[in-house]
C-alpha cells in the first residue's frame, strides 16, 4: 500500500501464540528482538497499535519495556470464541485504549454490562484498497457467462462456504444459464475451496475461480460483474466501483440486502432483506427487485477521513500515565490450549533456544 511502502517489517512467529507459553527468557529475547528493530532514539515519540487481541499481548509487553502507550486497535468484525482475558481488555477499555471497527465491535467483545456510550470507541476503517489498471491474474471469457457472481474476500471468512452453497443452488435451479462465480481474494488449494471446487465440477452450468490473494485488485474484473458478495470493507469497494454488491456481516448466515438498494446506511448491520442469497439471486436477476428500489450512492464522500470524526480518536494521541497489563499471566485454558501449546509452541521454543544460544 502507498501508505506503507516506506515501513519496515520484522516477522516474528511467536506473537501469535500466548507469552505464557514461555519462559521469562524467551520473553525477553523476543521483546529485545523488537526494541532493536524499532531503532529508538531518545526524541523518539512513540504508539504501538496492534491490530489483533493475542498479538496485543505481546505489544503491551513490549510498551511497557519502553514505556510508551500501545492502542489495542481490533479489527476483527466478530469475535467468535470467548476469551480468558476479560480483565486485561477490561484494563484497555478503561484506559480508553481499545478500539473495534463498528458501533457493535465492543458489546460483542464485552457485553453489555462492560461497555456503554461512554467507553465505546470505534474508527471507520479508511481504506485505500481500490482496483488498479492492472493485468488480472486469470483472464475470463466474460462472454460466455449467463451470469457472472463475485465474491470478495478471503475464504476464512465464515458466511463464505454458506454463501457459496447457495450460489450452486442458483444455478442448479437455471441449468440452461451458464454461471460464473469469481472468488476474488481467495486460495484455491484451501479446504473449503477445494471442496467448492469439487462440488461446482458436478454441475456442467458452473465455473469456480479462485484468483488467490490479491493487491492491488485488477479493475477489469470490476468492469464485467454483475454483482459482487462481500462483507465489511470488501462490500464497499463493490459499491464504490458501481457494482450491485450484496452485503453481509462476517458470521451473517443470509445476507442482509444490497448496498444503496435496500441498504441505506453503509454502515448498517440490520437485516432488510428477509430471504437467503438463493431467494435474493432470483429476485435480481428474475423480478426486478432492484428496479423496485431507488438507489442511493452511498460512497460519495467515502475518500473523506471519517476515522478522524469517529468516537474517540482524540484517545490515540492523547497522553496517558504510564502503566500496564501483565499480559504473561494470560492463559488459554481447555483441551485447545494445551495441544496448541505441545503441538506447535514446542517446535517454537525449540527454535527459541537454539537462537538464544547465538544470540
């Protein structure tokens, strides 16, 4: 990204993984691995923001080496499991250093009774993710499709596989119509994917495209569907490029209706279409549904810096008194912490030794 093109980045495996999964030296070793990195100067002024809650752990550690402030920035759009570590969020939320992506981000991490107006802070992701003039990775003989379906995003998404399921079922209704279904952004040797694969093979009418990970995404491909499936940030680059985009939530079972269309507020979680993507498929290309409704183009002003207006954002600048969590303490209980710990944190720390004794 433009943005970006001048960051320097260091990969380090354990962050995924708990601190506690380690002993106090390869803590340290990690931590000092990372100071050096960052190449600190005495003038230097500083904010660590992490973007997912296991590596916050580890950004609180290390802010608390150098003892400046670290946001917890979560960008997950749900949060599915519960965690063990309500007190080190509570502890971020009090601070006002934690932050979701929507209205709702906070009170499906938290609940209702921890979070209220007062300490629900959320920034609109501003994004620069547009299509660029660029030659597609697979081209598509887009004349020889009936219909042409895209999802984008990638395939770990949740409402994915369901969403797929019943794009097959579409066109098993319409065998006499040939359908493409570009899944743009997703891995093509993945599980699920391989399953679509082999399933979509079953029906003559059907051709599955997986492109793989993709930036910037070709524009081409823009220019030729007719109507895009996406959740969050992947729904509005749908509807900022003029495609029909159908938007779900993350861990939405049925989509909730179609951007400008039914959907008048981007930014909306509530369901308005009452039937599943197969019903809402028919009713689009079959019944006119979209001619019923008066488009509205949501994403006019979508190039503004709304993260700036958004609840809060004062909080990540602002100075605040040093003090932190002890995030070693953090444990992941039950029968998946322990073979996540045997299993791969072995191998990690392993590795760990053998770099301690060259460190």
């Amino acid at each position: 990204m433009p943005e970006i093109i001048k960051a320097h980045t260091l990969y380090v495996e354990i962050l995924s993984s708990f601190p506690s999964y380690f002993t106090k030296n390869d803590c340290e070793l990690k931590i000092k691995e990372i100071i050096l990195f960052i190449d600190l100067h005495d003038d230097d002024e500083v904010v660590i923001e992490s973007n997912d809650i296991r590596y916050s752990y580890w950004a609180e550690l290390v802010a608390a080496r150098i003892r400046c402030k670290h946001f917890l920035y979560a960008l997950e759009a749900f949060f599915p499991y519960k965690h063990t570590n309500n007190q080190y969020l509570r502890f971020k939320l009090n601070r006002k250093e934690l932050a979701g992506t929507r209205e709702s981000s906070l009170y499906n991490l938290l609940g209702t009774d921890i979070v209220n107006k007062e300490n629900n802070l959320y920034f609109v992701i501003v994004s620069s993710n547009m299509p660029a003039d660029i030659p597609p990775p697979i081209k598509v003989q887009w004349s020889d499709y009936d219909f042409k379906i895209c999802y984008l995003g990638r395939e770990t998404k949740p409402f994915f596989k369901n969403a797929s399921q019943e794009i097959l079922e579409f066109a098993k209704k319409h065998k006499d119509k040939k359908v493409l279904y570009l899944c743009l952004g997703c891995i093509g040797e993945s599980p699920i994917c391989m399953n679509l694969k082999y399933a979509s093979n079953n029906l003559t009418n059907v051709s599955a495209v997986f492109t793989g990970r993709l930036f910037p995404l070709p524009k081409t491909y823009f220019d030729h569907i007719d109507l895009l499936i996406g959740s969050s940030g992947c729904a509005g680059v749908g509807a900022r490029m003029g495609v029909k985009t159908i938007k779900y939530l993350d861990d939405g079972k049925t989509p909730l209706g179609v951007l400008g269309y039914d959907i008048k507020d981007r930014r909306s979680e509530q369901k308005i279409y009452p039937g599943n993507l197969t019903q809402l498929l028919e009713d689009v290309y079959f019944s006119h549904y979209l001619e019923k409704h008066h488009f509205t183009n949501l994403y006019i002003d979508y190039s503004k810096p709304t993260w700036k207006e958004s609840p809060g954002f004062e909080t990540i600048i602002s100075p605040t008194e040093p003090v932190y969590y002890d995030t070693t303490t953090i444990r992941q209980v039950g029968i998946k912490g322990l073979l996540y710990k045997f299993l791969k944190v072995r191998s990690m720390q392993q590795r760990l030794k053998q770099a301690g004794q060259n460190y």
